[in-house]
C-alpha cells in the first residue's frame, strides 16, 4: 500500500507544473518544478513594461500579443496600463474592448469570449489559497470564462472558477464569486441577481 501511495506521489510531481496547476491542484513553494512559474513570471514582469510604455493602441497590441504568446485580432483593444503576473494562460477573442488598469492574474486560466467589454480596473483573479494556516503559501488555481458579448462594469471584481454568461453584465464594484447564467444582471457585494435582459 505504502509503495502505491508513494508511486502516486512520485506520478503527480513527475506531471508538469504547468498541467497541474491548470486541473487546480495544489502547488506549493517547493515544488522541484516551481522554478518553472518563476521563469515566466520573471518574463512577464519585463514584458508588462514594455506594454505599459506602449505609445499606442497598435503598438499595445502588438507587445501584449508577445507577452501572451498568441496573436491579439486587429479588432480588439487594451487601453493602458495593463497588468498581469502570467501572461501564458489569457485567450482573448475578436472585438474585446479591455478598458484601462485592469487587473489578470491568470494562472488558473482567462477566456475571454468575442464582444466582450471590461471597465476600468477590472479585476479577473483566478488564483487563491488554501484556508488550513499551516498550507497557506500553496497555490489553488480555477480558470474565468466570460461568455460572448458580456459586460463587466468599472472595478468589478471576478473571482476563480467564476463563469460569466452571454450577453450579461456585472455592475461596476461588484464581487462576483459565482457563476452568472446568460442574459442577466448581477451587482453587490457579493454578486445577486439584479434582473433578467430581455433579448
């Protein structure tokens, strides 16, 4: 028994951080792979400078695409500053309109569907921690989708495993820490239902 739970052990750290850290599997600090999110973390710190010093939306765009490492569409703008700690896990569709100082920490994973608009200082956070004191420091990761054509207001804030749905919206100063269906309304702290759009 004692040498499958060690083998068990052994097969989950031999996976990449990468892999795990996407399913939301703990990682903690010693991981023997951890060096490999400092890498891109250290990348991104240099890349995000580089972006914020941008002179325009093309030029925005362009160094953004090189830090996510995939190709923003022409019709998508990000006003500046722009911050993130990763880079590696944000998709970002067609006609997005991503307003200035917002926030993703997207090493759980960021999708962002066509015709979305974020506000100002929007925040997207996919990454937490355990409550037990003693595993604190570890690393829980759970991926955002924001749906097709959704809205979410200035300085809202969209915690992890959080999906928001098509055509909806989030008032501006909301904490949404649960699911949002299609066509609706939520605001407050946290999130309720405001009302139902009707289509």
């Amino acid at each position: 028994m004692e040498d499958l739970e060690r083998e068990d052990v052994f097969t989950q750290r031999d996976r990449d951080i990468f892999d795990r850290m996407k399913a939301g599997e703990p990682i903690r600090l010693e991981d023997p792979q951890y060096h490999k999110i400092q890498e891109v973390v250290t990348r991104t710190l240099e890349l995000i400078v580089r972006v914020n010093n941008s002179t325009g939306v093309d030029q925005i765009r362009e160094r953004l695409s090189e830090l996510l490492g995939t190709d923003l569409p022409e019709s998508t703008t990000v006003f500046g500053p722009f911050y993130t700690n990763f880079g590696r896990f944000t998709q970002i569709g067609k006609h997005v309109f991503i307003n200035h100082a917002c926030s993703f920490l997207d090493m759980g994973g960021i999708t962002i569907e066509d015709h979305v608009m974020l506000g100002p200082k929007v925040n997207l956070i996919t990454e937490n921690h355990p409550t037990n004191p003693t595993d604190r420091r570890a690393l829980l990761c759970q991926p955002i989708l924001i749906k097709r054509n959704a809205w979410i207001g200035a300085a809202a804030t969209i915690l992890p495993g959080v999906t928001i749905g098509e055509n909806s919206i989030v008032a501006a100063g909301a904490v949404v820490s649960k699911d949002v269906p299609d066509n609706t309304i939520v605001g407050g702290v946290p999130a309720k239902v405001i009302k139902t759009i009707d289509g």
